[in-house]
C-alpha cells in the first residue's frame, strides 16, 4: 500500500483473502525492499501472495497440442462468415481460409462460441445479441526488469496498478477504455503518461528505465443491463455461459465470455459440460486435473540462449540473426518449416525474434531474406513490409528519448538503405 492508496483498504482485502481461502502473507516493509530494493521506501504495508506470470505464446502451443493429442483440429486464418440456422437450430458454419480464399462448409452437433471481444458479432449470425461492453487495455513494456516479482497495487482495482517481470522484460499494465469495436487498439499519449505516472508510484526512478513497446487487447464484459451506462473498469470479470436454446431459443449453440486468463480452464469445463450434457455425453470432465504435456514445455531463458552459445565450438558456432534475443538462424529455418507459415509475426511469436530493444531494426531484413530462402512459396519480401508495419505500431507512442533516436536509426535502414517503403511515418 502506498500513500495514495485507499487507508483502510489493506485491512479489507486482507479479512476477504482470509474468508475465502486466499494465502495472503503481511511482510514488514524492510523484507520487501531486500526482495525487491527499488521498491518506493515509504509503502505502508506490503503483502506476499501467491502470483506467477506466464509465456502465453507457449501456452497457446501447449494447448493446441492437448487438442491434436485429444482428436481436435486446429485452423488457423479461417475467418466464419456465417451460420447457417434449419428451425431454429444452428446445423453448419461457412468458413473462408484466408491464404487461399477458399469457402469451407463445417458441420457439427453443437457450436461453442468462444470468440471473445468477438463473441457478440458471432452470436448475431445466428440472430442473436446479448448485452457485451468491450474494454481496451493497454500496457507498456519496458526494456529491461527493474523488479523480479510481480508488483500490485493493494488498492481497488485501477490503471496502471501492476508491474508484472516476463521474459527479459517488466510490464506496466493496465488501462481500461470502453470501445465499440474489438479492432479499437489505438494507443492514446494519456494512457502512456498514466501508466508511466502510476509506476513511478512503485518503483521511484521508473522513468530512467526505457519504455520498449506498447500495445493493447480488448476485454469482453458483460453488462447485464441492456443500455446501462457506466466504465467497463467498474465491471466484473467473471465469466458468463449462455445456453441460446435457454436464452434465444436456438438450439445447439451456446456462447462463453469474460472471465480471464487465470480462470481459462474453469471457463473451459463449464463450456464443456454444456456441451456434454447437450450431446448425451457422461463422462466426467478432466480439464480441471489434466496436465499440458510435459515434455514440450520449453521455458524461454536468454541465460539458456547463451550458455548454448558459449559452449558451441567456434566451427560449430552458429549464426546469430537476433542480436537482442540470441536468435539463431537454424531456430529461424526450423519455426518457418515446421509452421508452414511465411508470416515472420509467427516466427517472432515462436522465438521472439525482434522483441529486444532494438525492435527488429536489424533482424527483420535477415530473417526475412532467411524466409525468402526456406518458404516452398516466399511472399516477394520474405514478409518484411507487413512485419516492420507490426513492430512499427507499438513504438510509434513512445517517441521520445532514446526510444525515437531508435526509432529514427530503424527508420533510416528500411526507409533510406534498403527503399522499404511500407512503414508508416510518424505523425506530426
């Protein structure tokens, strides 16, 4: 708790953690500055529980490979064009895959309809709508981790109340923004002025450590009176599951949305014991006890990236494409092979190529003329252009310091030195 928060806050949230058997551990501040030394002197009360953050690249992986071991299919750049509805029943989805444009009819007993802050565009294909309120949240990372535990806030919940460490980097999140449509991701000064603001609040001199890279995601919420005003931050984010046979009376078809990512699999067994129970399925979920397969977890460590370097043989050595992240071009080869996708976004999602501090300035060229080489069908760029568009994107609203001398270099290469003339400039 900091001397902006909320006096009698601390003791609230400590009795509910207790009621509702949540660990919850008061430390003194001298032992939360020995854990965490660049922590603000003068906090008040601090708190240990029990928090972690994740890779979630890999953890989408890890997922697709449980539904490919279970049976599943996975489509990637499908885009649903529309349901198609036989009395009152939804029979069949009309798909377009789009690096082919080809249409694709899929038929099934039952269609869950879990497309987040799309959710609500799905449903009414089928003549459905229910009441969703859509919140951008955006967040900022920073260069390097000033922290190695994850920071919050002990207040209500607001912008700009945690610092969470992943990978090489530290995040300062979060926003919260009422938008009308999933695709309203622009990032507004203010929102990078709070976030800077808030976390100078933790962590005094915050603002000597370099802003990375920003972006924002959409949440859906769901607002249960239809026209009701009021902020999406003020509403819950618990999950909600609508049957629409119940609901709409449209049979085999149900919606999920809301919840977050720490209550994914909670979500994933309501969802599914709808389904179930709609199919004349018995079987017991296992979500909830079912490890991700073991044995393809590969946690991300540049200190692993390293080590491998150091110990190779100078003929053995490979070649370094990613300075920043110790990305080889064999690692570069084998993503583009195994993914069968020319997309260096993927690539980058795989092995954070061009996710260091100098934001792809000089790997995206090489892994591009890399993919140009190794793709059976290379896209005439080696799919440059749309990844320098991409990276280009979340530093533009951080153009200051040594951030827009970066940003100015990045530019000279792919504008001046190799007539890459698809990046946006900077507006005035």
């Amino acid at each position: 708790a900091t001397h902006a928060d909320p006096v009698d806050y601390p003791d609230r949230w400590f009795t509910a953690c207790h009621e509702h058997g949540i660990y919850v551990e008061e430390i003194s501040t001298e032992r939360a500055l020995r854990i965490e030394p660049d922590l603000n002197p003068n906090i008040s009360r601090s708190f240990r529980v029990l928090d972690a953050s994740l890779d979630s690249f890999e953890l989408l992986h890890l997922l697709v490979s449980a539904i490919r071991r279970a049976g599943g299919q996975v489509w990637l750049r499908h885009r649903l064009e529309s349901l198609t509805i036989d009395r009152n029943t939804v029979v069949a989805a009309e798909v377009t895959k789009l690096t082919t444009g080809e249409r694709v009819t899929i038929r099934a007993d039952f269609f869950a309809n879990a497309a987040g802050p799309w959710a609500r565009q799905v449903a009414n294909l089928a003549g459905i709508d229910f009441p969703i309120a859509l919140g951008k949240g955006t967040m900022v990372a920073l260069t390097s981790r000033p922290v190695h535990t994850i920071i919050n806030r002990c207040r209500p919940p607001s912008d700009g109340d945690i610092i969470v460490p992943v990978g090489t980097v530290a995040v300062l999140g979060t926003t919260d923004v009422e938008v009308e449509s999933p695709t309203e991701l622009a990032i507004e000064p203010r929102e990078i002025d709070l976030l800077l603001a808030q976390g100078e609040i933790l962590l005094p001199g915050l603002s000597k450590y370099r802003p990375l890279r920003a972006w924002a995601g959409v949440r859906p919420l769901y607002r249960p009176v239809r026209g009701e005003s009021g902020s999406t931050r003020a509403l819950p984010r618990g999950h909600v599951l609508l049957d629409h046979a119940e609901s709409d009376g449209v049979f085999k078809m149900a919606s999920i949305f809301g919840g977050k990512l720490t209550t994914f699999r909670l979500m994933a067994e309501h969802a599914m014991d709808l389904v179930a129970r709609q199919l004349g399925v018995g079987t017991a979920c296992r979500t909830g006890d079912t490890p991700l397969d073991p044995e393809r977890r590969k946690f991300f460590t540049l200190s692993t990236r390293l080590a491998e370097l150091e110990t190779s043989s100078e003929t053995d050595r490979e070649q370094i494409i990613c300075e920043c992240e110790l990305v080889t071009r064999s690692a570069i080869e084998e993503a583009l092979r195994s993914s069968s996708s020319p997309d260096l976004d993927d690539v980058r999602r795989d092995l954070r190529l061009g996710m260091g501090p100098c934001q792809a300035g000089f790997c995206a060229y090489r892994a591009a003329g890399i993919a140009h080489e190794v793709m059976p069908s290379p896209i005439p760029d080696g799919g440059l252009s749309e990844f320098l568009k991409e990276r280009w994107r979340g530093i533009r609203p951080l153009g200051w310091g040594e951030t827009l001398c970066q940003m100015e270099l990045t530019r000279r290469i792919y504008l001046d030195l190799l007539h890459t003339h698809m990046i946006q400039e900077p507006s005035k």
